[in-house]
C-alpha cells in the first residue's frame, strides 16, 4: 500500500490547492529538522515535502487521486497492456522545497515574516505570551537585617530580525530591603528567552533566607535557643551575644530559669517594615549532670539548709569554703546532658 499524502498533511481529499498550501506551511515549520532535533524529524520533514510536492500539482494531483502513489511513480497497466503514468520523480530536496516556499532555509526567519504579515493584516502584533522562568535567590539573615543589593547574572536566547538566535549575559540589581520576607518575588518582564511567535518572558527572582547558624526567623522576630547548666540557671549568669548587625548584645538573667522558659529583649529583632523592629527571643534549655559525686550532693543540700538571710559569720564561712576550692567551680559546669 502506498503513502497517503492526504493523510501526511492532515487532508480531507477534497482539499484544494489553497489547504494544500496552508497544511504545508504549518507543518514545514513545525518539523523543520533545525526547530525539532531527531532521525523522525527527518524523514516527516521529507514526507511532508514529498506530498506537498504531488498535490500542489494539479496533474501529480489528478492523476495520485486514481491510481495512488504507485501509479505516480511506477505506472499502471490498462485491460489493453498499454502503460499510464510512472512520470513523477522527486527532483528537489525537502530544504529546496522549503526555500522556494518561504524564500528562506531559516525557520525562524520564516515565523518571523509569517507573524509580520499577520500584523499587517490585523494591525496589531500576534504574539503569545512569554514564558516565566522562576529563580531562587538565596539571601543570608545578616543582609536581610541590613538591607543590601544582590546583582545577578542571568543568560538568555536573542532572536534577530534574520533568523540567527545569539546567547546574551545580562546583569541584574535587585534591591533587599531590611527585613524582606523569605518568598518575596522580584519580576523583571522581558527579559527571558526570545522565541518566535512569543513575547521575551519574564525573570522572577524569589527570595529564600538562609539558615543561620545562631537565630532562627519568625516574622520580624528572632529566636536565639541556649543551653545552660544547672547551676547557672539557678544562680544567674550573663549572655554576650554578637547581632547580625557585629554589635555584642550583653542580656543580664538574674532570675532562676527552667527549661522552655522565654527572655523577650525588645526591639533587637530584624526590621518590622513600618519603621521599628521585632524582638529577639531567647529560649533556655537547662542541662543536667548524668552523675554528681556524694561530696556535690552534700553542698548542694546545704547550699538549701542556708536561711534565706544569712548572718555575717554564716557568710564569711561559706566564702572561706568555697575559697579552698580557688573558686573553681566550673567542674560543676561540665559533663552534663540534656
């Protein structure tokens, strides 16, 4: 059974000269071998040539509606022995066809001239929508406390009016302001890929904030998690802690603290938007020791039998005690778990 040219241009048989023109113009462009890569493509291509070529013929036409493919190309015999046809032969390449058709080898240059004839007729540009090309930005804690700019490279397709496609690097600013929210999208529009038929599409950056080895983020608060031993949550200590903007915050806990208990210090969390700033949460988490030796849990008991006020010589004794010791406490400190 021979080919169906009909059937390779998506034809009714009754198709005329003018549907022949048009199923070829859309398919030549559509499979030309420089706009789908593939062995396929090839051989559609070259089908799509061949049919146009038999049926844009109204005697190739004629004669392939009676006697098929076959006929065209080989000939048939009558009752009378007498033999018709067998006249077709392919004599120009798929690429000629193509280039007698659209006055170029170039598809792009032909969707470009194809689009510009549609304006001329319409009056207005026929153009899809560009496509949108999503990019994380990754931007650290320390400036979106500040605030900064971020310049970005990005690399993309540029069509000219001929056809060539050429690859362009271009730079972005984007500006973060103090206290940007992670999701935050910057568009910049037109400036994606140029492809034919389709406005330049848009470069959205999206902002994502880094983790952070000290503070974790909520809103335009900061949370600070420490962990301290026992006996500094029973008898108070200080915290020195660098902010993000490199000042040394020194925070006082005087009162006794148990774990999961909260310290809110205002105003030294990230900018708020509206001209102020959130607050810095520090959360405590009190570590035990895994082991105390009997001579720990004896002073740690009378450290409790102690009155709440103590008389000078209870106090004067008590120093003297811990005096032997070169105040070296910090074994008590060390050890512990969770």
């Amino acid at each position: 059974m021979g080919l169906d040219y009909y059937e390779i241009l998506s034809l009714q048989r009754t198709a005329t000269t003018a549907d022949v023109q048009r199923a070829y113009r859309k398919l030549a462009l559509k499979h030309h071998p420089d706009r789908s890569s593939g062995d396929e493509s090839v051989t559609v291509f070259s089908l799509i040539s061949e049919a146009y070529d038999v049926l844009c013929n109204p005697k190739t036409k004629g004669f392939y509606d009676l006697y098929g493919e076959e006929g065209i190309k080989y000939g048939v015999t009558d009752g009378k022995g007498t033999k018709k046809g067998g006249f077709y032969e392919i004599k120009k390449t798929p690429l000629e066809t193509f280039i007698e058709f659209f006055g170029t080898e170039n598809p792009f240059a032909a969707l470009e001239d194809l689009s510009k004839s549609l304006q001329s007729v319409l009056g207005t540009p026929v153009l899809k929508p560009g496509k949108k090309k999503t990019i994380p930005l990754r931007v650290s804690l320390e400036d979106i406390y500040t605030g900064c700019n971020k310049l970005v490279e990005n690399e993309r397709k540029i069509l000219f009016e001929n056809g060539t496609v050429k690859a362009e690097t271009k730079k972005f600013n984007i500006p973060i302001s103090p206290g940007c929210k992670t999701g935050t999208k910057i568009v910049f529009d037109g400036v994606g890929h140029q492809v034919p038929g389709h406005k330049a599409g848009s470069l959205v950056y999206v902002v994502q904030e880094e983790d952070h080895p000290v503070f974790q983020r909520d809103g335009a608060d900061l949370i600070f998690k420490v962990q301290i031993p026992l006996v500094k949550s029973l008898t108070g200590f200080s915290i020195d802690l660098q902010t993000l903007d490199k000042r040394t915050l020194s925070i006082p806990v005087t009162n006794i603290v148990q774990t999961g208990d909260v310290m809110t210090v205002d105003e030294e969390g990230l900018p708020d938007g509206s001209g102020g700033k959130g607050n810095l949460i520090v959360v405590f988490e009190v570590l035990f020791p895994k082991v105390l030796s009997e001579t720990q849990k004896q002073i740690i008991r009378s450290g409790f039998y102690l009155p709440a006020a103590p008389t000078q010589s209870q106090q004067e004794s008590v120093s003297s005690y811990l005096g032997s010791f070169s105040h070296s406490t910090e074994g008590w400190s060390v050890g512990f778990s969770k």
